[in-house]
C-alpha cells in the first residue's frame, strides 16, 4: 500500500479534529429529559436520548454509545463542572435562534 503525503496530512487531520457540539440543540441542553439528538450539547448522559454524553475536550456532546471514543471524544459519561454556565450559554443561543414575531399587515 503506497500512501502520499496528502493521504498522511488527512489521516492526521482526522485524529486531531476537534468535535463541537451542534447549536441547534441548544434548548435540550441541561433539560435532562433524554431529548437531544446525537452531535448536540450536553452536560450529562440524562440530556442525551443515547444516555451518553461524552466528554470532548471539555464540552458534552451527546454521542452514539459505539462512538463515545471517536473524534477525540473520551467516552460516555460526562459531568459538565460548569454546568450553570453552559446551560446560561445554551439559553442565550436559543435566544439568539429565534423568531422575531412579525406583524401582518392587514389589508
């Protein structure tokens, strides 16, 4: 098998990638009620309906059991310590996301 430098710089590129937990699930953050989807945030395997809320390089992002060490990620399990702040940041983007109410006009 021959490999080329592009193919070595891709394959070192994967293993130091970095995973972030998807923003459109920022409502299911700290609920605990297992309703986020997997690649969103967490901060324990209760917010996650794959009970597995794995830690990536501090940040919970829920992820498929078979998964939890993929990508960096360090298995299934997390406790976010700043759990207060992340769900107050999780609030703010679901602030951020949402829809302003527009008046109809009436004719």
């Amino acid at each position: 098998m021959r490999f080329t430098i592009a193919t070595v710089l891709a394959f070192a590129a994967l293993s130091f990638a970095q995973i972030t937990p998807n923003v459109a699930g920022a409502k299911n953050v700290g609920a605990g009620n297992g309703a986020q989807f997997i690649t969103g945030g967490c901060v324990s395997n209760a917010d996650c309906s794959s009970a597995c809320c794995a830690d990536a390089s501090g940040k919970g992002v829920c992820s498929a059991e078979a998964a939890q060490f993929q990508n960096g990620k360090n298995g299934c399990g997390f406790q976010d310590p700043n759990a207060q702040a992340t769900i107050a940041a999780a609030k703010a983007q679901v602030q951020k996301q949402g829809f302003k109410k527009v008046k109809r006009a009436t004719c």
